[in-house]
C-alpha cells in the first residue's frame, strides 16, 4: 500500500513533539535517596571494579549487551549521495528506530565526520566498548569494504554494513523460494547484477555462497570480464572470461538483480531471458523497470522491488533488525556467512506460512506465491524465526559467548518479547 508523504507533513513529524525521533529511557528506579547510592556513588563503584576484573561482566552490569551503534559519515545516503555527517542523522535516527521498534534492540546513531578510512576506523574502535554491536550505514563504495573488513578483525563486537547484507540476506530469501516455486535449481541458474557497488558485492557474494556458479555483474560501462583494465579489486571478484555485450548477458537469464538506477535495463532484454524469469529491480523510489512492463514481456515472471506499493518487496528492515536481536542475544563475536544465510533460510521459510489474522486484516489474504515471495515486514514472527536462527547459528559456528544455549527456550522467550 502506497502512502504519500508531504515535505511539510516529513518535516512536521521530525519537529514535533521534541526535535529528532529518539530519545534515552531509564530502566531502573531512582526515586529516593537510596537509588541515587545504587545508580552512582558509591554503589555504581562496585560493578566498574567487577568489570575490571572481568571485562566480560560488562554485558551482566551495563546495557552493552543490548546496544548497537547505528554509525555513518553521510558519504552515501539514501539516494541523496554524499551530504555529509550531520546531514544523515534524521536517517541514523531512523535506523535506530527501527531496531527498537522491530526488535527492541536499544540503539544510539553515530555521526562521524570522516571520510578518510583511517580516521574512521579509528574513532568506531574508540567508542566501540560501549555497544554489543555495530551497523555501518550509507558508507559510500569501495570504501565501505575495507572500513567493514578491518572492523571485523579488529573489534570483538559484531559488525555489519546493512547496505550491503541487508541486501543480499533479503534477497537471497527470495531467490531461495522463487527458485524453489519455479523448479530452477540454483545451481543451474544464470543470474546477472546490474550494478556493481556495495550491495550489488555483498548479493553477488551471497548467491554464490547459496550455489550460483553463472553469475555476470554489469556496471555503468557493461559486463565485467578480464580484458577490462579499468576494474578495482573489488569488481575483479566477479571478472568473467569473455567480453559480451549487456543483450547476450540476458539471453536465457533466469535472474536478474537489479541495483543501479532507472533505465538501465529495458523490455527488449528482459524479452531476452527465459519464459519464467525472477526480477528484482530494486533502484529506489523508481525501479530499472516496473512491474506491469515485466509482464508484458513474460506474464510469468516473479518480480520484485524496494517499494511498498508493489508485491514482493525487498526491505532490509525483515533482517537487520533481527540478526542483531539474535547477535546480541547470544554475545556473538561477529556476524559471519553462516549466520546470514540461516537469516536468509528463515526469511524464506516464513513466508510460506500462513499470514495471522491480524496481518490479514491489514494487508489482506496473502499466500505463498508468485505476488508473494518474501514476508511482510510488520510480520512478528520475524523476530522468533530469524534472531532464533541466527543466534543458533552463531552458537554452532563458535562465534557467540553463550555456550549455554538452549534453542526452545530462546524462541519462548523471543515469543514473549513480541
């Protein structure tokens, strides 16, 4: 359902009742003088020689264990590019929002106003014992790259840029149950990437990871291959042998995965893939190409996009959220690719079942199906299925804490928080 917004009525929303959309709540009683001896001096003393003496203690006595860093330097935001630190905090807000929200995962956003990776890495590891987690957000490409990869070597906290793994987690949802509902194996798919930025990476990575061995990624200047010299380290991970054109890219696709902006693929190469192709065309708020353009071409096509006014919607908030959730709830060291694929798997699984009542008389009698291949975002089922999975997952592959875990009472408890 599609909702317009007004700049007045936006602006309205982010004055009032108080400037901004987050604010900090306290969980314990100070009322008398007796709690003010508890909260600080001298009580408070007893938990930071305790912490000292074990570190790990933190996660038991402060609320590290349930606090994510929501971390930016507005060098790519939203579709509005590189406007600076200050300028990205409404979204940060946002984001924080939607952790607490979604997941009751509290969260402060972190605006740093530094482009150089040095000095970014270098004030996150600064601040970084303060939080459980970290999401990097809106973190322009290639850069993003290494300021994720030495975070995660270097911290011993989660880190995640959602831009890319979001994404990739989402959309691999889909392509696990659009090729299931097709009878594609995915082993035996082609799959092509138009863009090759940050997500267009991350979901390339992924889909190999799920099986896809013919994979072609695209960006501005056509298909990536070896006789390119113009190409970063980045995009050489996805060279293929020969040079060809975008047309026999998409003939006899079964996927294609857009990520880039409006236009640049039309009817004439979609015409080119086969009868039953999956599309997500994900360039927001106007996709590469809109759904009833698809269909004209090939009436059988599963077809997705980043916006809410179409079915199959690919948004990041059915994973992030969630993976953090379980993240912290098992104090995982990082996030690894198990972790997201077991987020993935859950996703997908989640939509083949049953919408509740309640979503039903929101968003009327959904199935699983070719309109609807990824849940829906207010779904709370997500919570007990994807942060059980990841948590899980995270026990399984020694990256988590907690090695006392039981799975069925996790989702119990999970159940309750919904």
């Amino acid at each position: 359902m599609s909702v317009k917004v007004t700049k007045e009525e936006a602006l309205e929303y982010h004055r009032s009742p108080n400037p901004g959309k987050v604010a900090i709540a306290t969980t314990t009683e100070l009322n008398s003088q007796r709690d003010l001896s508890m909260a600080y001096s001298p009580g408070v003393a007893h938990p930071c020689e305790e912490i000292r003496r074990e570190p790990e203690l933190a996660y038991e006595y402060t609320a590290k264990r349930n606090l994510v860093a929501v971390i930016s330097n507005g060098t790519a935001v939203l579709g509005l590019g590189d406007i600076g630190a200050l300028a990205s905090k409404p979204v940060m807000e946002g984001k924080a929002v939607l952790f607490k929200k979604f997941a009751a995962v509290d969260s402060f956003d972190i605006e740093i106003d530094a482009k150089d990776i040095d000095k970014f890495c270098e004030a996150v590891k600064a601040i970084a014992p303060t939080f459980g987690g970290i999401n990097l957000e809106d973190i322009k490409s290639p850069e993003c790259f290494e300021i994720e990869r030495r975070l995660i070597e270097e911290l011993n906290i989660p880190v995640m840029h959602d831009d890319q793994h979001g994404t990739a987690i989402i959309t691999s949802a889909g392509l696990i149950n659009a090729s299931e509902m097709m009878g594609k194996k995915i082993e035996d798919m082609k799959v092509v990437v138009v863009g090759a930025g940050a997500s267009a990476t991350a979901c390339s990575t992924m889909y190999k990871e799920l099986g896809v061995k013919n994979l072609i990624m695209c960006d501005s200047k056509g298909v990536i291959h070896k006789g390119r010299k113009d190409l970063n380290k980045y995009k050489k991970d996805f060279m293929i042998d020969e040079a060809l054109t975008m047309e026999e890219a998409f003939t006899d696709a079964d996927m294609v995965l857009g990520l880039s902006r409006p236009g640049t693929f039309t009817k004439e190469h979609i015409a080119l893939m086969s009868e039953e192709p999956i599309i997500f065309a994900l360039a927001n708020p106007t996709p590469e190409i809109f759904p009833e353009d698809v269909r004209e071409v090939k009436p059988k096509a599963i077809v997705g996009t980043g916006r809410s006014d179409f079915p199959n919607q690919v948004n990041n908030v059915l994973g992030f959220p969630f993976i953090f959730r379980g993240a912290l709830d098992v104090q995982t060291r990082k996030i690894n690719m198990t972790m997201k694929m077991a987020a993935a798997r859950a996703i997908a699984d989640l939509a083949k079942q049953p919408l509740t009542p309640e979503l039903k008389e929101s968003f009327g009698d959904l199935s699983y199906g070719r309109e609807y291949i990824i849940p829906i975002p207010f779904d709370k089922r997500l919570m007990v299925e994807v942060s059980s999975a990841v948590a899980n997952a995270a026990v399984e592959t020694g990256v988590a804490r907690i090695k006392d875990f039981d799975l069925e009472a996790y989702r119990q408890k999970l159940a309750t928080m919904v």
